[in-house]
C-alpha cells in the first residue's frame, strides 16, 4: 500500500480526500484520477470499491453530467490488478461492478471519457473500453495480456469484439499483444490521438462538446444505443424505441 492508505479503502476520514484516487468536479464535469503512479496506477480491491462509490455517486448527482478517468503520473493510465497485493493475499472480492467500479457497469448513461496517458493493460484496457470516448497520448500502449499468464480477460472477451471486428479482437487476445495509440485508432477503439500530456486536456475538450448538447438528449441517446445493439437486427433495435 502508498502512504497514507488503508486495508478497507474508502475517503480518509476528515482530510476530504480519497484514498486510492483524486476527485474533481467542476463546471459539470467529475474527473477521476487513478492516484498510484508508484505501481502504474494497478488497482487493489480496496481501489475498486472505492471507485464504484466514486461512480455511484456521479450518477446520482443531477449537476454532473459528464466524467473523465484518467491516472496520475506520465507513465501509466492503469497496468490492471495490482499483483503485488494479490501475492501477498490481500485480494479480496471485487464489488457488484467490478474492476474500477467500471467493467461490469451496464447502466451507466451519463458520458464517461477515458484520456488514457500511458500504459492501459488488462483491468485498465478493459476499464477504458468500458468508457464512451477513449483519448490516448502517443505513448499509450493497450493490451489484453492475460494469456501470457495463464489467465483470461473476461470482461475484454466480450468488450473488444463488439467495438472492432471480431478478427482484429481476436489477434490481439490470442496472441498478448500490446498495440500502440496509433494502432488503436486504427482499430477503432480509440477516438483521438495526441501529443504526450495532452490526453487530460483533449478529454476536457470533448466533455466540453458534450455539454454544449442537451444532457437529456445525450442520455437518451446512449441508453436507446445500447437498447439497440441488443437487439438482433436493425428493424428490431429501431422499434425498441
């Protein structure tokens, strides 16, 4: 664990603080900053179940209408589960949403941007396909390595070949590999591409474009897609509505 940490997460009674994150909200917009440049931002299960309170409470709140994540430092968006702290027995069970409160969280409609800054391997790729908008740095580097450990990304299984084609997801899960910002957006899982340092900032810029839109609209918008894309054919996903 850093400095200042507990075993069981959650904010640091009377500092206003979060443990394991930054939080900011202004002007509409929440963003959350994975705070554990130490460990590439890797996350423990007391991480998670801090985060899942983090995005609950953003989706109650009537005067945030939009949110971005991204992780502190210039090397890493997140390297996944910390696996150090899983060695040493402190994983415990993640929450009803788990990894970052995010991968399993299916009714979610307001708008979340990922600004990915560097490194978002396993859990932390798989928590930025879980966002609307991916932004990237040129430095970042996405992967699903899993297999290369013995292990399956389960939520990635079944996030990436439903936003590229299910070839292209299939070359990267079978063989491991990391693919660059630039290849990502070729992919098509990634929106934009910029310099180093800039991810924050361009992330700002489209949750700025959202806000000139109706929050309404845009949520319906997002829960009426998603509606859709479970529904096997075009006649049936427009009838939904």
């Amino acid at each position: 664990m850093t400095t200042g940490e507990t075993a069981r997460g959650g904010q640091v009674k009377g500092s206003g603080e979060y443990l394991y994150c930054k939080v900011e909200d202004s002007d509409r917009i929440r963003i959350v900053t994975l705070n554990r440049p130490k460990v590439m931002n890797a996350l423990t299960t007391e991480a998670s179940h801090e985060l899942e309170g983090i995005w609950d409470e953003f989706a109650a709140r009537d005067d945030l209408w939009v949110a971005i994540v991204t992780g502190a430092g210039e090397r890493a968006f997140c390297a996944g589960n910390d696996l150090k702290a899983q060695a040493a027995g402190k994983r415990g069970p993640l929450p009803r949403t788990r990894f970052a409160g995010l991968t399993s969280r299916f009714d979610l409609d307001k708008p979340l941007i990922a600004a990915v800054n560097g490194v978002a391997v396993g859990g932390g790729f798989e928590m930025a396909l879980a966002c609307d908008i991916i932004v990237a740095s040129e430095n970042a580097v996405f992967g699903l390595p899993e297999a290369r450990v013995g292990l399956i990304p389960t939520v990635g299984l079944q996030r990436l070949p439903r936003i590229i084609p299910q070839k292209l997801a299939l070359g990267m899960i079978l063989t491991g590999r990391k693919v660059s910002a630039r290849e990502g957006s070729d992919l098509g899982f990634v929106n934009e591409v910029v310099a180093v340092g800039e991810a924050l900032t361009a992330a700002r810029r489209w949750a700025a474009m959202i806000l000139e839109c109706s929050p309404m609209a845009i949520r319906a918008a997002k829960q009426a897609m998603r509606l859709g894309l479970d529904e096997p054919s075009v006649e049936k996903a427009i009838r939904t509505l």
